[in-house]
C-alpha cells in the first residue's frame, strides 16, 4: 500500500442519508426533465448547490489537520490499553468539525475510533482509544484514516496521513499465587564485582574532582596531608540465571497448540524475571540462539531490556544451543556446580510440557510451563 500516493486523494463515500437525498435528487431531475417545470428546475439546483457546499466544506474541515500517536511505555500481550491520539488544527482561521480519527496497524484498520467534535483554529487536542493485541512482538502502526460528514452528513470525506510507530508488545504477565515457593524465593546471595556509594569497605585512595565529600576519610587523610575517600563494594545480592527453552521440532512450527506452549514458556521467563528483578535479584537470561547472553540485570530500570529481548523472542529449531552459561565466579566465586541433593539451584530452566531437555538442565531446576 503506497500511502505517499493516496495521502494525494480524497475519498468521498455516501452515507445513508446520502443514498436517501441522492434518491431525491434523481426523481426530482427526472420529473424536471419531463415536465420542463421551471419551479424544478430551481429546486434541483438549490439541492445540487447543497452537494457542492458539502464536498467543499468538508474538504475546508480536513485541510490542515495533523495527527500524532502516542502509545504507552509498556505493553503486554492480551491486556487492553490505552492508545493516545492527538489531533493539531494548523489552520490560522477556520476550525474543523466532526473529525474521526482511523489508526493504521500493519495497513490494517484498527477497529476503534476517536471522535473530535471541535477543534479550533492553532488548537490541538487529545483523546485516546482502547485496544488489545493478542501476540507478543513488533507491530508497526503505518499511517491514520481521518474522515468527516461535516456538515450535512450526505457524504463521508476521508483522507491518509502518513505516520509510522512501532511498538513492542511484551509477553503476557502471568500471577505469582500458585507458582512453587523455590521460584519466588531468594537464592545464592553473591558480591558484584563492582564499586558503588554503599557496601563493604574496599579501599582508601586519594580524593578526585567529582567525588562525595561525604567519602572523606578525615583521619587518614590528616596523616597523609591530602584527602583521601572511602571505595565501597555494591552489597551482596541473591542472583538466579533464567533459561527460557524456546526451542519447537521443525514439525511443529506450524502447530498453533504447540505455538502456545512455547508462548507460556516465555510469559513464564517474563513473569519470574520482573518478580526478581522488582525483589533486588541479580538476573541473568539465557534463550537458544546466536549472540550473547544478556548483561547482569540487578535493577528494575533494566526491565525494559528483558521484556523486549523476551518479545523479540523467535523460536528455534532443539538443534539450536543455548547461549553460554554465565560463570558464577566472574562474579563471586568458582565454576558452577551441579546441585546437590535437596539444595535449591541458581539456576532455573523454563521448558514446555514434553520437551526435550538439553544438557544445561542437569545444573538447573526444571520448571515444566504447563
């Protein structure tokens, strides 16, 4: 669809009551024509004037109107939310009446609509419209279809305008109640090998531009005759490695239960991974696929880069390895080790019912995403 080409064009449908003057005006002709009655001819005129006022009205109303979309800062799949539109009348003197607003995702028009009664000459104004997009992933929003039947609603004049969004839909969140504890409870707790303003003490050094005073180590910066400060190691946090299995046979890429499953498997991944994250976890994921592994993510500001590696997710032949595992003593300790009996694992697989499992999951507590 070049929208560049028919963002050139007006399209000019009849309404219902259109269709009912339209009929009018026929009959009307017709009678005029074949009693040469001067009286209808001057009526036929007066309803044809109508028309032509309309079409020019309406085109005044859509002149000059720019739309601009404003979506949420997140967005989960199958969860309704509220999509911004706001509408800016460019026009210096006339203002436009009765303008809907159509947005455009993938060219397909989304089936909800934003009314705009009035809107002044310079104004701008703001509405929003409920939606739901049922899949995880990028949708691209291409363009907006706004229309009028202003003034007599006899016709519905629309036009395109150009204005493309993407937006990251992120996986279905699902609740925590009736998940097993050893998911939702703290594991191996693990020094960062990192500064930060608050820890254990790590060293003394001098003092550079920029530092907290608050650093200052008074008496040891009295013996030495020049201010020394404080280093401080970032406080241990338990850690846990999410391993997400988004692996499906080549047979089943085509089976939609199968699909689902894996669809659960990776709301299960999202879902645990902003609980830790929310709970001060050290978090690491893991999926099969090229690349690296993500960075550690210890904040809840990292969220976002989870949800969205998570919705970008494509699924994979089992032939396909997982990213390697992060090494534990990088960060505080020695190699990973296989757990022992009743110990609790920093290491949780997530897998679908009836899934293969790979040979990580002999470090890892296998979680099943029934």
């Amino acid at each position: 669809m070049n929208l560049r080409f028919w963002a050139r064009w007006r399209w000019v449908r009849l309404t219902r009551d259109g269709w009912w003057f339209a009929t009018v005006v026929a009959c009307i002709a017709l009678v005029a024509l074949n009693t040469g009655n001067n009286l209808l001819y001057l009526l036929l005129a007066m309803l044809l004037s109508l028309v032509i006022a309309s079409l020019i009205m309406a085109e005044v109303s859509l002149r000059g109107v720019v739309p601009r979309r404003q979506p949420p800062p997140r967005v989960h799949a199958r969860d309704p939310f509220l999509m911004g539109i706001v509408l800016r009348n460019e026009k210096r003197r006339f203002p436009s009446f009765s303008i809907e607003v159509e947005d455009l995702c993938d060219d397909q028009v989304v089936d909800k609509r934003c009314y705009f009664l009035k809107i002044p000459a310079g104004r701008t104004q703001q509405t929003s419209y409920r939606h739901t997009l049922t899949r995880r992933g990028r949708y691209v929003f291409t363009a907006f279809r706004i229309s009028t039947k202003f003034p007599f609603a006899l016709f519905r004049t629309s036009r395109y305008v150009e204005h493309r969004s993407e937006v990251v839909v992120f996986p279905a969140l699902l609740p925590l109640s009736h998940w097993p504890q050893a998911l939702t409870v703290a594991v191996g707790e693990l020094t960062l090998g990192k500064l930060g303003r608050r820890g254990n003490f790590h060293a003394l050094r001098e003092y550079r531009v920029g530092d907290d005073p608050r650093d200052i180590h008074w008496r040891s910066a009295a013996r030495r005759q020049r201010l020394m400060v404080r280093e401080h190691e970032v406080e241990a946090v338990p850690q846990v490695t999410l391993l997400v299995d988004n692996s499906l046979p080549a047979e089943l890429h085509r089976d939609e239960a199968a699909q689902q499953q894996i669809e659960r498997v990776i709301s299960w991944g999202a879902s645990l991974g902003m609980f830790y994250l929310e709970h001060g976890y050290a978090l690491r994921l893991c999926t099969r696929g090229p690349g690296p592994a993500l960075p550690l993510l210890w904040s809840p500001t990292t969220l976002g880069r989870l949800l969205t590696t998570l919705a970008l997710l494509k699924t994979v032949t089992p032939d396909v390895p997982f990213q390697p595992l992060p090494k534990q003593g990088a960060l505080g300790g020695g190699p990973p080790a296989s757990p022992m009996a009743g110990e609790r694992s920093d290491y949780l697989m997530i897998v679908r019912p009836g899934a293969t499992l790979a040979r990580e999951a002999a470090l890892c507590h296998v979680v099943e995403a029934a």
